[in-house]
C-alpha cells in the first residue's frame, strides 16, 4: 500500500475509508511506486525540493498518480507556496473528487492562504460532508470554518477599495543574509534599530536616515551588546532611551526580563534591569514605551492573568520608579496570548498580536484605542495584513501611515527581513507632529530643567507631561486633529504658553521651539497664548480655563507676587471701542483669579485697545499677533 501524505501533520489523523469510485492506488506502476518511496525518504530528511522533483518524475510516468500529487501539494504547503500546493491538490481532486474529499481541510488552508476565502469555506463544507470524521479533525475544520466566514464578513465589512498591499523590503543598508526583526525608531524617522541575529546571537543594530536613504547598518555602540541575547527593543521617541528583552542575564528575575540604557556621549550604556515589579520570576517582553515616557506597555505570562501571555502597562512614578504593572483587562486580553504591543506616538493607539481574539489563524494584529481609563474593543487589521500564519509584531511611523514588519517574503535577504508598507486608512492612527527645543533662562542663557505639559483644550485633559532633560532639551508630541495649550513650568521663573490649533489646520512640518523661561522680577512678561474669547466680546471661553489655573498656582507658590494683566486689540474698528473692550478683557482674567480667592490687592488690569502693536496689522496674522493679553510682573 502507497504511503498518504507525508509532510502535514494535519492529515495524518486523516486515515478512513472512503468511496474510491475512480482511482485505483494498486494498479500504480511499481516503477512510479518506487519513486514516490524515494521521494519519502528524501523529505523525511528535509530536502522538500528533491523530493518534489522526484514526485513530479512519478506523475510523469503516473499521470494520474493522485497520492504524488497530494504529497506535492503538502510539501508546497509546508515552504508556504500555497498557489502550488493549490494547483497539486486540484490535479488530485481532478482525477477523483470523491477520493479527495477527505483532504479538503489542507486544501481550503492553502485557498486561505492566498486569500480565496469563498472557495476555503466551500472546501471545509465539502470536509465536513465526509461521514465519520473523526473529533480531532472535526474540531480543527470547525475551527478553520470560523476563521473563513470571518475573512468573508471582514471583506464585506471593510472593503478595501484602491487600498494595494505592496510591502517594500527595506533593502542590503538594513537586511542581510541573517535574520532582522523587532524594528523600532526615533520619532523623526531618522534612527532606526532592530534586532539582528549574528551565529546565533541576538544583537542591536542601528542605521539612519541620510539625504533620503538608510545608511549600513552597523552594530549600537557603547556596552549594550555582549555575548547574550538581547532583542525586542522600543527606543524612546527622543532616542534617549532603550528598552529591550535580556533573556538569561546573570540576576535576572527570570527566564526573560526587561532591561533599561541609556544613550551617552560614548554611546550607550551599561543596560539595568527595571526591577522586581516589572520583572517576575514568568517571562517579560515586547517592551514599548508611551512618546513622553511615563507608561510602559509589555507581555508577560505572570500568574494572575487572563490567559497565557498578557499585555500590561507600567507608569513611572514622581521619583522615578515604576508602579506595580497593570493589567490592560479582558477587552485587550484573552484566554489565549497577547504580545507585541506598540503604542503609537499619538498615545491613543494600540497596536499588539493576539491568538485569542477571532481572526485568520494564528496570531494577529489588531489595533485598539485609548477610552478614558480603557480600551476600545480591538480591531482586527485584516487580509492582508494578517494571513492565516502567525504575524509578528508591527511599528507604524508618526505620519500614521507607514508601517514597519517582519516577513520571510520571497525576496527576503535571508528569512527573516524588515519590509515598509502603507497601511489601509481604516486602521490608522492619528498622524502626529511633535515639539521640540531648548528651555533656558533667558538671562543667563544656561539650559533648565523644566515640566513640559500638554492639554488638550478641548476637554482640559492632560495629554502628555514630560521632564526635559538636565540641559534642557525637550520632545513633546502632538496628534492631529485637536487644539491643544502648550506650558512649561519652573519654580522661581513665569511659565511659557504656547497655542497649537491643529483641528482645523495640519502644518507641513513639526515645531522646533526654544524656549526662554524669564525669572520672576519686576517687569518680566509673557503673552498668555491660551486666554480665550469671542470676536468683540470679554466673556471668558471655556479654553481658557487652563491657562488661567496656571495663573492661579503661580500666584500661590510666590504669596507676595503681584502682578498686572493687560489687555490689547488690532487696529480693527474704532479705538475708542478697542480701548473698552481691552480693559473689559483684561478686568475678566483678574475676576476670575479673584473668584479663586487670590486678593484683589495683588492684581491689576489694564487695556491698551491697539495702542501698543508687536506686529504689522497689515495682514491677518500680524493682527492675530496684536490680539493678545498678558501678564507682566509688578513686584515681588
């Protein structure tokens, strides 16, 4: 008797009789019989080419050798050429469709696999047609069942329009005949590094991005590289940081843990471990950390979980330390594993893999987005984002575009490479711009370390609070599609205030600002850029509520500050008119802080109407510029 298929473990438990109307094996030729036992033995020994080519010699002399032409298609389908597996298993089917009928599990896997999902769910029907399967088989095509009509109901819910899947390998700079993965970069997409696995061992490499192409790749300097493996790194978004997975350090909590470096003049440094209550004596990975820095999303497989793997998140504490790690709960997590998260610059969107959630098979990819303290239900990315094999972990760029994956791709360097695409419009995030700059004292010129603060002006939520460096440096990000008060606070100095309207309006380029921070003394001043009101009126808008809480708590941490608010117009209408409505503007800000139980006697208010210009009034933004109030110190 011919062997069955000897290459997919999944039909091997595929052993009942069946109606053999048209297909006689015994009247096989001994000759081709001999071949296809050769061929047996030379797959058994991992060489998939050389026996297909000896099977296809069999078919040669048995062209109607349904058994060879199952084996073909079943090696095929092990190297993932499903279009040749697909045709194999249809020469078979073509010489006795009745005799095949128990092999249409492995063939609606490989229709999947090139996307016909149509044909897979009428193949599965075909399978479960097939009296007395047997629980094992029935329970795996039940399941690949479930994951084709989601395919269908998928395409018919989310049709894809000209949306072309076209992933670009990222080229000999990035990849080589070794294996890349785990991509991550700097939030100007001009620093990127990856994991590359050298003999064996797992090493960081970094390339950038110059007069438009990624220079060779070259091993990360400084002492983070060595002997172990290190990979699944998140570099902050100002490259001042890299987290990463250390897997059997000397110390280490347990198999695999999170370790911390820091970039420095010589490179960087040393990598430390990120402590017991981010690491357990389970597997930590997939490190990715928020674009300011304070949250710290990862897998692990601790006890307490929903499932296997679970993602959490981590937040960094006034001083420093990590809190205990929180669990992002059962509308992320499943009884299944979670990995690979990557939080989005715009630190709303949720990017991470999950075997636990409906999908294609294997593990996924799927968005989900910040909703107050949770999470939107997760987001399957689709065909062909996902296939039917396990997909790995996914990086998208600050234009909210462009992605970065790992594949095997026919045109791979070597396995495993790294591949850019554009990703489809319905599972984007917010396209992100950011700040950037220096905050010094404006009279000494020496950088400070300051509190950056973002809110969204809007719902007066924080969005992001960042520490700037010891010198001063700051990155700050910016989402698209809200307004947002912009303030940089340090004791002793006025804080600054910026407005960035990004609602209505996306500039081309991001903002690089820096920022002279005034010492608090007589005469300093500062425009306050988030004091808000109608056209020709002095009613406080709503907006302007945060900047005027900042007032507020300048005015309680110096108790004998006093101060005086000016109000100012363009030259718009009459000046008497202005005058008024200047002094009425500026006289609105003092109430509202006398309103908060700051003494009238420590606050003055003036209108200047357009008697006191810092732009042309020519043009529409020069008048922007004169409309304007501000607060200028009296005394201490």
């Amino acid at each position: 008797m011919i062997k069955k298929l000897f290459t997919i473990s999944i039909c091997t438990t595929l052993l009942w009789s069946a109606a053999r109307a048209q297909y006689d094996p015994d009247k096989v030729s001994k000759k081709a019989k001999a071949l296809f036992e050769k061929a047996y033995g030379i797959a058994m020994n991992g060489n998939y080419a050389e026996s297909i080519k000896t099977l296809q010699d069999a078919t040669k002399l048995e062209p109607r050798f349904l058994e060879a032409y199952l084996s073909i298609a079943g090696l095929y389908f092990e190297q993932k050429n499903y279009k040749n597996a697909i045709e194999n298993y249809e020469k078979a089917k073509g010489i006795d469709s009745s005799w095949f009928r128990e092999y249409n599990l492995p063939y609606s896997i490989n229709l999947a696999g090139v996307g016909e999902f149509q044909k897979a769910l009428k193949a599965i029907d075909e399978f479960l047609s097939v009296p007395n399967i047997n629980e094992q088989s029935k329970k795996a095509a039940d399941y690949r069942r479930k994951t084709y009509q989601f395919a269908i109901d998928y395409a018919n819910q989310h049709p894809a329009g000209s949306y072309k899947f076209a992933p670009q390998n990222m080229g000999d700079s990035i990849n080589s005949d070794q294996l890349e993965y785990f991509p991550t970069f700097t939030i100007d997409d001009q620093d990127f590094i990856f994991t590359r696995r050298v003999n064996g061992n797992e090493e960081f490499y970094e390339s950038h991005f110059v007069d438009g192409h990624w220079s060779k790749a070259v091993p990360l300097p400084g002492d983070i590289n060595s002997s172990l493996n290190e990979g699944a790194s998140n570099i902050s978004q100002d490259g001042q940081w890299l987290i990463f997975t250390g897997c059997n350090f000397p110390y280490g909590y347990g198999s695999c843990d999170l370790y911390i470096s820091y970039l420095t003049p010589q490179g960087w440094s040393k990598p430390e471990n990120m402590g017991n209550r981010i690491n357990t004596e389970s597997w930590e990975s997939a490190p990715s950390l928020s674009p300011d820095k304070r949250d710290l999303y990862f897998a692990s497989g601790r006890p307490g979980g929903y499932g296997g793997q679970d993602l959490y998140v981590t937040h960094q504490l006034p001083n420093g330390r990590w809190s205990e790690p929180e669990n992002l709960g059962p509308e992320i997590n499943t009884i299944g594993d979670e990995s690979a998260p990557y939080i989005h610059a715009d630190n709303q969107t949720l990017y991470f893999t999950s075997g636990g959630h409906l999908g294609y098979g294997g593990t996924d990819l799927f968005m989900a987005k910040k909703q107050g303290k949770g999470w939107s239900k997760p987001v399957n990315l689709g065909y062909p984002i996902n296939t039917i094999e396990n997909e790995g972990s996914l990086v998208v760029a600050a234009d909210g575009k462009t992605a970065y994956y790992t594949s095997d791709r026919s045109d791979s360097r070597g396995g495993l490479d790294l591949y850019t695409f554009e990703l489809r419009d319905d599972v984007r995030p917010a396209r992100t711009l950011w700040v950037k700059g220096k905050v010094f004292d404006k009279k000494t010129l020496k950088g400070l370390p300051s509190g950056v603060e973002l809110t969204d002006l809007g719902t007066r939520e924080v969005l992001s609070r960042v520490q700037t460096d010891a010198t001063g440096n700051y990155l700050i990000t910016l989402p698209v599609g809200k307004d947002y008060a912009f303030n940089v606070k340090r004791r002793g100095y006025l804080f600054f205030s910026e407005n960035f309207s990004l609602s209505r309006k996306t500039p081309d380029s991001t903002y690089k600002i820096d920022i002279p921070l005034q010492p608090i003394e007589a005469n300093a001043s500062v425009v306050l850029k988030n004091i808000f009101f109608e056209s020709g009126k002095f009613e406080l808008k709503p907006e302007s509520t945060i900047e005027l809480d900042n007032i507020f708590q300048l005015m309680k941490e110096n108790p004998t500050l006093k101060i005086q608010i000016s109000g100012h117009t363009d030259n718009v209408g009459k000046a008497a008119d202005n005058m008024a409505l200047s002094n009425n503007r500026a006289q609105a800000v003092v109430n509202y802080l006398v309103s908060k139980g700051i003494e009238q006697a420590r606050l003055g208010f003036k209108g200047y109407g357009a008697t006191q210009p810092v732009a042309d009034n020519t043009s529409e933004a020069g008048r922007a510029q004169n409309r304007r109030t501000e607060l200028q110190v009296v005394s201490q």
